[in-house]
C-alpha cells in the first residue's frame, strides 16, 4: 500500500509519470518557441505537439485551442473575451466564473444540482441583448453534470453564445467540443494529470474573441507570453493519456455503499443526477468536515472539505447552498475524488478510517449521555 490514500484528484491529481517525462524532456530541450534558430523551432515543434494532443482530447482543431495559465485564466479569458455585457451563469459555477462576471445574472439549479433549464429559457426570452451563458460540464464538489446539449440548444435558439467549464469533465467523460456546439471551452492540466499552472481556452473558429494580453504576438495573438514549454509538454502528454478515460466509478459506488451503511443519515449529495464516476460528496451528520479531514488526514487519507482552491480555506458551500442543503449538513460534507492512479486499497483505506472515525464520535457521545443521565 502506498504512505498515502491520495483521494483530492479534483483539487489537483498527481502528475502522471508520462507528463513528468514529457516535462523533463522539454525543459533539457530549452530554447524559446519564438526563436527561428534549431532550440526555437525544437521548442515550437513540442507546443505544436501538444496543442495538437489537447485539441485532440476534446475533439477541436488545433488551432481553436489557446494555451493559459490554467482554468483560472481560461474562465477569465473567455468572460471577458466574447464581447457581451449580458452573461447568465449557473449558480454552482466555479470561482473563477463567478468572481469573473460579478454583474452576471445567475440561474438556479434543483435540489441535485442540475442546472433549471425552465429558468434558463426564461431568462433567454426576456427581451434584452444577446447573451452569453456560461455553464460547467461537470461540478467540481459534486461531480454532477450539467445538460449541456439542452443548454446550447436553448442558447442558440436565442442567439446567444455558450461558455463551458470543463475543468472537472475533460479526461473522466468523453468530451466533443465540435458535437456539443459550444462556442468557448476551459481546461486545466492539474485535473488530469498534468502540472500546474497551465490549462488552455478552446475557442471555436469563428466566434467572437478579444483579449487585452498584448505582448510579443504568442498564441496567434489571443494570449501574450512566453509560452510555459515544460507545462504545456506535460498537459500535450497527460491529455494524451487522459484521452483513454479514467473509469473509478466501481470503486466510488463501492465507497458509497459503504459509507451510508457505516453513518446512520449519511447523505450523497446529487447522487440521483448523472454525474463523472470519480467524484463523491457525502456528509457524516454531526461531525464538522474539518473533523473529517484532519482525522482522514492522520490515517493517510486525503481528501477536501468541499472545493479547496486556495489554501486552508474552509467556507460554506455555495454548490450545497445552491442545491438547497441546509448549512448545518454542508458543514458536514466532505469531498472525495478519485483518479488515474486510484486502487482498491486506497478505497478500503478510506472506509476504515471514517468507520473509525464515526465510531470514535458515537462512543463518546454515548459515553456524555451516559455521565450526563448518571449525573442526573
Ligand atoms: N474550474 C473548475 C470547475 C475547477 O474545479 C477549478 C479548480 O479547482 C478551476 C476552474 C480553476 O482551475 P485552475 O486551478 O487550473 O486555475
């Protein structure tokens, strides 16, 4: 068994060896993609290949596909890059959608999380300029998938444009830029097991863009900036082999059967909706998921409270809030996510740690009401 059940892929998954190899090669290589000398074109010839690989992961052209500095930069990229002032975004949208587009109009969704189409149409019929809807592919806390093609039927019926965060989905559902007829399309590297720090903004040929990154001219002038070459080699490459799928979702049904049995009122959340196989958000009632993370944490099992973007925060679910769980129960919800280099072990790992964990509670809860009724 490996020193850790490593079970936060949606926060960041290891880097596959074959990213790490393809990272390596590239950095040796040096040179800059710009350049015209051997280095220059050695260092273009390996962003090319990668492009390539990425575009291929979601089945869009090359050259619709625009290198960034992760989801972040991509989500930002493409609000601020379509040229409309009206934007509709779910409420269970990332950070970096929300924080984005803080005028934008926000659409609901039901009680697992799934976006409200009736709202959605409603709010494309009313009688102002076009739109631009922006609506994630699979949730980053949940896991649940969003009607994208409904979304984009709707959309274009109106006239407006459609923005998707595949950040989650790209790599664990298969994922047809082309087929879907979404006009942009957010990925991130760290999700599938490439490196930080670089992701890349699809944007079909054709559709409105402007960017204010000015510089030397890179990414056909959409995106200034030397290009991160070891990133991006390390995205081409774990793209490469994200593109064969990841199927967990026999070892995540297989945790969830397990857990509910193990914590009298133990929830799923948007477990009846269609959602990526890896991804499981469930409570234990009573214990704080801090509780949870910190004793997972010692028995070797890591895992989130909820989305853990940026360091050590800890806040109240906006994804729960949205779907209508009362705080005290999302207080109480943890996220597990698992990946590419998941193994039974890790699962088993898991449910003892939080078998223990529950039991640990329960006693000594029952051992209070014991001394309290002794008292009495
Ligand atoms: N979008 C979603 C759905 C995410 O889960 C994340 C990161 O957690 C991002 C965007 C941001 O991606 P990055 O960390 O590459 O900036």
């Amino acid at each position: 068994m490996s020193a850790l059940a490593y079970l936060d892929h949606n926060a960041t998954s290891p880097l596959r060896p074959a990213a790490f190899d393809a990272m390596v090669e590239a950095l040796r290589a040096g040179g800059n993609p710009s350049s015209v000398h051997t280095a220059g074109r050695k260092a273009r010839a390996i962003v090319d290949r990668a492009r390539r690989e990425v575009a291929s992961l979601v089945g869009a052209r090359a050259t619709e596909t625009i290198f960034t500095s992760g989801g972040t930069e991509a989500n930002n990229l493409a609000l601020a890059g379509t040229g409309r002032r009206r934007v509709l975004v779910s409420a269970i949208e990332h950070d970096s959608v929300r924080q984005a587009v803080p005028q934008a109009e926000i659409l609901p969704v039901d009680g697992d999380g799934v976006l409200d189409l009736a709202a959605l149409e409603r709010a494309l019929a009313a009688p102002a300029e076009p739109a631009l809807v922006s609506v994630m592919l699979a949730n980053n806390e949940t896991g649940v998938l969003q009607p994208l093609a409904e979304i984009v039927r709707l959309a274009q019926a109106a006239g407006a444009l459609v923005h998707c965060d595949a950040v989650q989905g790209a790599g664990k559902v298969p994922v047809d830029f082309r087929g879907l007829g979404v006009d942009y399309l957010s990925l991130s590297a760290h999700k599938l097991g490439g490196p930080t720090g670089v992701g890349a903004l699809v944007v079909r040929n054709g559709a409105p863009f402007s960017t204010d990154r000015r510089g030397g001219g890179q990414e056909s002038n959409r995106r200034a900036g030397t290009e991160n070459v070891s990133g991006i080699a390390g995205f081409g490459a774990a793209a490469s082999e994200a593109a064969s799928g990841l199927d967990v979702s026999g070892f995540r049904d297989r945790l969830e059967l397990a857990l509910v049995q193990i914590a009298a009122g133990a929830n799923v959340f948007g477990a009846r909706a269609s959602r990526i196989g890896n991804t499981t958000c469930i409570s234990m009632p009573g214990v704080p998921a801090e509780t949870q993370v910190m004793a997972l944490d010692l028995a070797g099992v890591c895992i989130s409270a909820g989305a853990a973007c940026s360091s050590g925060k800890v806040q109240r679910s906006p994804v729960l809030e949205a779907m209508g769980v009362p705080a005290a129960e999302a207080a109480c919800a943890i996220r597990i996510s698992l990946g590419w280099n998941t193994e039974a072990a890790d699962i088993e790992r898991l449910i003892a740690a939080w078998q223990d964990l529950y039991i640990r509670v329960n006693k000594s809860d029952i051992s209070h009401t014991h001394r309290r009724a002794r008292a009495a």
